[in-house]
C-alpha cells in the first residue's frame, strides 16, 4: 500500500473506537491485601487442628485456672502464621520494586491527516500507528506498509527476530503468528512500519495471556496435601487415645474407686477430672511446634536462596521445588544467551581482513554499546561483534566509508547492499549480504558450488542461520544498477546462532540424574528447538518423531490422546501462549509436580498455573508477576539449586517431624500409664513450658538452620502422594519413643513405689533426663536419611550445635539456679555425667543402626552394579 493511500481516523471516530472497543490498557493483576496474605497463613491444616486444641485447652484452663498450656498454643499460633506472614510481604514489597508497568510511552499516530504522538495507552482500534527499530509494538494490527521490518517475538513465542511483510504473498506459512501481523508486546528489531490497530487492551493476545495468568490458582501444594493426612492421623489418634484413657479411667473408678457409691457431686467432679486428663491428651498429642518449624525452614530457605539468584514471592514455593518431576522450560533467554552470535565465517576470497571488515561495517547499520550489547538487527550486531572478537573495531571502517548508496534489506528482497567509497584503498565497492542461495545466484561462477552447499546444508542440520556475503568493485551509483551490471565475488558464510549458556548442560544432567523431566517449549522451528535440546544433552539419538511435536499437531490433538503423549514428550516448538499452559494441565492430571520457567507474556498463564512459576528477572512485568519465584541470574542453573534446596527443606521439616513426634509419642504414653496406674506426670507447668520451648523453638530453629545438602540430587523426586512420614521415620519414631517412654516410667514407677518416693532430688533427675532424651534425640533427627555419620557432616551445621549447647547451658543453669520457680536442687558433677552418659546412648545406638543400614545399602547397590 502506497503511503499516499494510507488514511488515519479523525478526532471522532476515535472517541467511536474508544466507547466501542475500549482503552489499550489490560487490567492488571489485583494486589493481594496483607489481610487476605495474614488470613491464608490460617489456611495450614496444622494451624487449623491447633486452633481446635487451643479452645480445648482453654476450656481445660477456665476450670482448672492455670492458662499457661492455651497461651503456649496461641503463641505457637501466631509465631508461625506471623513469620510466615512478614517474608511473605517482604517478598512481595520486592518484587513490586523489581517489576513496574508504564501505559504512557508516546506512540506515533495518524490522526485527522498529521503524524502525532499520544501515550499507549491512548490508542484505539482502527488507529494507523508507526513503529520503527528499538519501539514497543502498543496494540495488535496488520501491516499496511513494512520496510526491511524485523520483528523480536520473544515475549510472545520465544523467537528474537521474525521477518514482517506487508506483503501476503510473502508471509510464512509456518509462522506462529501471520508475517503480515504485530502484536502488543513485541519489539522492533530493525526496519519501520505501519500497521492498522485491530485490538487494543484485553483484547489483544497479550491481553487474553495475561486474562490467564491472572487467574487464581487455588491447587494445595504437596506439602499441603501432606501435612492435611498428617493433622488427619494426629487428630484420630489423639482423639482415640482420649477415648481409650477416657474409658480405662472411668472403667478403674467404677470398680475400683467406688465412683457411684460417693455423693453425685464428688462423682461429677471426678469425671470431669478423668475427662479433662483424656482432652488433655488430645492436646498434648498435636506437634504445635510443626507450624513454626515449616515457617521457619521456609523463611530461612527463603532468605538463604535470594543469595543464589532465587527471589521466592510465595513461601511454599521453596519446598515444592523439591518435589517437582517435570520442568518445562522455555528456549530463548533460559537455555540460551538471547544474544545472536557468529558461531562460523568461512572465508572464499583473497580480499585482506582490514579490507574484508569494512565491507561487513560498510554495509550494516547496526551498533555496539560500551558493553557489548547490540542495537539495532541482532543478525548485524552479532557480525559486529565477530568483527570485534577479531580485533577489527567496526567504527572507524564505517566513519571512513563514504556511503554512495543503499538498498535495505526486505522480505521480499531478502538481501541487503550497499555502495561505498573505501577509506582503505580508495576504491568503490558493492557489497551485499543476505540469504545464501539468493547471493550466491548473484556470483561469478568458482567451481565451489558443492563445497558451498555441503557447508549450508552441515550448517543448517545444526539450526543455524546461515547468511551470505559477496562483493564487487563498481563504478555505478545504483545498488541495483551495479548488481545487474557485474557478477560478484563470492566473499564468505556466516553460520549465526543463539548460543546455549555456558551453564545449562550441566544444570540440566544434574535434573536429569534427580529423575526431572525437562520439555522445551518454544515458539522457534523444530530444527532449532531439536538442535538446542541436543546441546544441553537433553535429545539423542534414540529419540524420534513420539518425542517432539509441533503448537499445530499438540492443538488438534484431544487431551486423551495428549495425556497417552506428553510423558514421552520432549519439545514442543511453534507452541502459542496457551499451548504451555494446556501442557502443565496435561501433565498434573497424570500426576506430575510441574515447574515452569519463561521471561515472556507468552509464559505467563503457564507459570500461574504450574505448581511452581520461575520467572526470569529480565523477563516481562506479566510473567513475573504470575511466578512464585523470580530467577534474577536469568539461569537454568539456578533452578537446580532451587530444587536441591527444595529437596534439602522436605528432608529437614520431615527430621523435625520426626523428633517431634518421637517425643510426643514418649510424653502420651508416660502420660497414658502414669494414669492407669495413679501416677501424675513429675513435671511442674514451668519445667513443662521449657521442655516445650526446647521441643518447639529450639527444635524448630536447628531442624532450620541444617544446610542443603547436594546429595539429594541423587534420589528419585518423591511421589505427590507419599506421606510425610516415610516408614523408615515409622520405625524410628517408634523405636525411639518406645524406647524414652520405658525408660522414664521405670524411673517413675521404681522411685513412687519406693520408701522415700518422688523426692525433689530424684524429680530434678527425672527433669533432666526428659530433657537431655530430647537433646540427644535431635542427633537421631540430624542423622536421618543422610548419607554420612553425625560427626562426619559436621560443616555448615555451626547454628545447629549451637543450639544444642544453649539447651545444654540453659538446663544446667535452670537445675543449678532454678530453685523453688522450677522446682529443683543444684546436681554433682557425677550426677550430670550420669545423666548426660546414660542419655547419650540414644544417640551412639541411633548412630549405630544407621550405619549398619547404610553399609547394608551400599552393599546392595555394589551387587547391582556388578
């Protein structure tokens, strides 16, 4: 269309367009108030059955005047929802500082017949805009007029320089989106055009991807789904038990306490005595410290992983990244550098280098910036560089080639040439460099046609673009005059890539050998995409046709024939928006814990609804805002660590549950028999809140502070529906809770039934050896699952053995100071070294089993591999 033909709308079709179709403005995502973040820290199932023992407990209370077991509970409460709450809000006040929008960047218009500026915002459907290299595509619309227009896509399909034409005879079929299209988002590369706007606002297809990734996701994590069994268990068998001491209570005073012989209000008391000690049960069997540990494993993890590039917006994030089975990851940007690069140029003429690097900057028009980055046409600004690399600094070539003339490079031409007056020889020379087959049509015959090909074809096979550069000295003043006038030097080949970051390949062996799927899904052809998959060691030769697909073939297909497909699956290319997202469906419907990494619009809906969203920290404000985690390196490498601290999280939250458990499983059964036999737990209120202190805080923070371990990155990725307590925990729990509780109530018993009976020494002993059980238990939680002895993975635990000795300190002062507040007498030496040693073989009998069954495990797996 001639630029004579083209026609802008008056001042009053635009209010028309604007009251029919709206502003070019999407609606952004809805803040999340602090108040509905506090409220969904209520959410937690723990937290949920906590609240439940809490009003128990102070039902307990009111009767029995003593609040000090409610208020323990609360405190548990709003530690753990509090905490949560704050990193959470912190998180989010950075990434808003990290991500801002701006509707107002003026964008030029036709209007009542003059070229004008009005913000982005502004625009409406029917508008003639004009955009030219560097500016920000502001809504959707065809092309009314392209020259040399290149367009970057990436935040839309992946790819960072399409071909625009106006022209339909000369749109690619294969295009993801039509090569006679812009969309909102997207950027100019090089070249200008003019396009008509046909949607503006939501309705543009960056409008209905970010629609998507607005959506609320309301899936519960794996550990929520764990941890909802877990309060399932701890209720039944908390309530079971009730009932059992309940009844054996009740049963006693019937037969043996003469119940219905006293006056009814004795009996009524009397039952209501047996019926608090059977709630209290209940209450005593919740693990209220397990809120606070998984808060504070969060909080750490949180904070410990923005120093490896891993901003965490949502705190379960952390530990659900230990979970994951499947990442489908995005192309340009994560596993390449976004940056095109000359990965070959292969010389065929005799022309001096000097000489050579002024016809590549001669006819370009691309530049460099201080750093290296390109400006201008990514395909130019890599020869550039390659001239760079070389030691041929492009701008003094240029400043001395006196431009003649210049034919830019179109679609439909698909060459670009340029005349100049060398400032080396003096000499006018034609240049032209474009696609080779074209440029080499245009050459004097030199017998290396085979050669040539065969160079193109290797090239090709490995996804690269390939583009021609030939020369010839002229006396023409025309670029086209000189091309038709004399045949051309056949001067080079350049093979042009995006390459793949130096650290992906690693990082993705490391996912890999963690039993992690990786699917690429890009908007760039299947040759490429293949290719990168085969450098990041993802695609061999084995694999065939069942393991790729293109965005056409996954959107005719039904989902049952996809749900038979997508585990084999491992590229999915010219893959639209909303392909990746249907993707992450698919996959969570078979059961899979998906990640998703993207840095583009395109992205976004994936990343709202996969189980965990990686965004890139120079990816868009919409894919950010739909992620839970924003990688600020832009690396796949950091998704590993992300996953090992995941993994290393579960690992500590399941130590914790398990040094919880073993001690609550001692105190109910000592609370159980002590009952039965008429005997009251030997520990005052105030000795009861330290040994909770000890049991949550303490527990809490050294369960925390144990650093992730790298290790964990040999194992298989847990089932979604394992419970999160494995039955090697089971048998620990057991062991050891069996083993505390015989231990404590042979003590108690023997010195009740004795002739001096529970004296204030002998409770003083009772009181620490309870105590130091727990201590030394915390090395049975330390010593699960790992895969050397306690004193051998002693580094990075400093904060851990810290804690043990400030239990260690505070009992001893508590025993040696405490006096009447705590109830007990100043212990000897022997007397420590009594309790300290027998307690110890807790620890060196755990040691021991465990290294019994990790021998037995490498015996196992010796006699596999042989």
């Amino acid at each position: 269309m001639k630029r004579s033909d083209i026609r802008g709308l008056t001042s009053e079709e635009v209010l028309r367009s604007r009251a029919l179709h709206g502003d070019n403005v999407i609606t952004p995502p809805r803040e999340e108030s602090p108040w509905r973040l506090f409220a969904e820290k209520f959410r937690d199932p723990i937290i949920r059955i906590l609240l439940l023992a809490a009003a128990l407990s102070l039902a307990i209370a009111a009767v029995e005047r003593d609040f000090t077991e409610p208020i323990g509970i609360l405190c548990a409460i709003v530690l753990a929802t509090g905490v949560g709450f704050w990193f959470e809000w912190d998180a989010q006040r950075r990434f808003r500082r990290l991500n801002r929008v701006n509707d107002r960047v003026p964008v030029k218009v036709l209007r009542d017949g003059a070229v004008g500026e009005v913000p982005r915002c502004d625009v409406v459907v029917g508008d003639v805009v004009y955009v030219e290299s560097g500016e920000t595509v502001p809504a959707d619309g065809v092309l009314l007029e392209a020259v040399s227009l290149k367009v970057d896509e990436s935040t839309l399909t992946g790819e960072p320089e399409v071909d625009k034409t106006a022209d339909k005879a000369h749109c690619d079929p294969d295009a993801t989106y039509p090569s006679d299209a812009l969309m909102r988002g997207t950027r100019v590369a090089d070249g200008y055009g003019a396009m008509r706007v046909e949607a503006v606002g939501d309705r543009t297809e960056a409008g209905r991807v970010t629609e998507q990734a607005t959506v609320r996701n309301d899936d519960p994590t794996p550990l929520d789904s764990q941890l909802e069994r877990l309060s399932r268990l701890v209720g039944r068998a908390g309530i079971a038990l009730s009932v059992a001491i309940f009844g054996t209570m009740l049963l006693k005073a019937l037969l043996f306490g003469g119940l219905l012989e006293r006056p009814w209000l004795d009996a009524a008391q009397q039952a209501l005595h047996i019926f608090m000690v059977s709630v209290a049960i209940i209450v005593m069997a919740v693990p209220e410290g397990l809120p606070m540990s998984i808060t504070l494993s969060l909080a750490m993890s949180m904070r410990r992983m923005l120093r490896t590039n891993n901003l965490v917006r949502r705190m379960h994030a952390c530990e659900t990244m230990g979970a994951v089975t499947v990442i489908c990851t995005d192309k340009t940007g994560t596993l390449t550098r976004n940056r095109m690069c000359v990965e070959e140029l292969l010389r065929y003429d005799t022309l001096a280098e000097e000489e050579f690097a002024e016809t590549v900057a001669a006819n370009t028009t691309a530049h460099l910036d201080a750093r290296g980055g390109i400006i201008g046409n990514p395909t130019e600004g890599a020869l550039l560089a390659h001239l760079r690399s070389r030691g041929a600094e492009y701008g003094p070539l240029r400043d001395g080639a006196a431009i003649v003339d210049r034919m830019t490079f179109s679609t439909e031409r698909k060459y670009m040439a340029t005349i100049f007056r060398s400032g080396l020889t003096g000499r006018r020379i034609l240049c032209v460099k474009g696609a080779p087959e074209i440029v080499r049509a245009m050459c004097a015959p030199d017998g290396r046609n085979e050669e040539v090909a065969a160079t193109l074809l290797a090239f090709q096979q490995r996804a690269m673009r390939t583009l021609a550069l030939a020369w010839a000295e002229t006396e023409a003043d025309d670029c086209a005059a000189a091309i038709a006038s004399s045949p051309l030097v056949f001067s080079a080949v350049a093979a042009i890539a995006d390459p793949v970051r130096d650290d992906v390949p690693a990082a993705v062996r490391r996912c890999l050998d963690a039993g992690i799927a990786i699917k690429i899904v890009t908007g760039d052809t299947p040759a490429t995409a293949c290719e990168i998959a085969r450098r990041i060691g993802l695609w061999s030769d084995a694999d065939g046709e069942r393991n790729r697909m293109t965005g056409t073939e996954f959107a005719a297909a039904s989902d049952e024939e996809l749900l038979e497909r997508v585990a084999e699956l491992k590229i999915l290319s010219r893959a639209r928006p909303l392909d990746k997202q249907r993707l992450v469906r698919l996959l969570q419907q078979r059961g899979e814990v998906v990640a998703v990494t993207g840095d583009g619009t395109n992205d976004a809906p994936a990343l709202n609804f996969a189980n965990v969203g990686l965004s890139m920290g120079s990816g868009t404000s919409v894919a950010k805002d739909a992620s839970a985690i924003t990688l600020l390196d832009d690396s796949f490498a950091s998704i590993a660590t992300a996953v090992m601290w995941g993994r290393s999280l579960y690992r500590n939250i399941q130590r914790f549950v398990l040094f919880q458990l073993t001690i609550n499983l001692a105190a109910i059964l000592v609370c159980f028999v002590g009952a039965l036999v008429g005997t009251e737990m030997p520990l005052t209120v105030v000795q009861i809140l330290w040994v909770n202190i000890i049991m949550d805080t303490f527990a809490a923070m050294a369960m925390a502070s144990l650093p992730p371990k790298a290790e964990v990155m040999e194992e298989r990725p847990r089932r979604r529906d394992a419970f999160i307590v494995s039955p090697d925990m089971r048998r620990t729990i057991l062991t050891c809770g069996l083993t505390m509780a015989a231990v404590l109530l042979a003590m108690l018993l023997r010195w009740e039934f004795s002739a001096e009976g529970l004296t204030e020494r002998r409770l003083t002993v009772f009181f620490s050896v309870f105590v130091f059980m727990q201590f030394w238990n915390m090395f049975n939680a330390k010593g699960f699952e790992a895969r050397h002895g306690l004193f051998a993975s002693v580094r990075g635990c400093r904060e851990f053995f810290l804690i043990l000795a400030a239990i260690g300190a505070g009992q001893w002062a508590i025993v040696t100071f405490g006096g009447e507040v705590f109830r007990t007498v100043p212990l000897t030496a022997r007397e420590w070294a009594a309790i300290i040693g027998s307690t110890s073989l807790l620890a060196f009998a755990g040691e021991a089993i465990r290294a019994l069954r990790r021998r037995t495990k490498r015996r196992h797996a010796e006699a596999a591999e042989a």
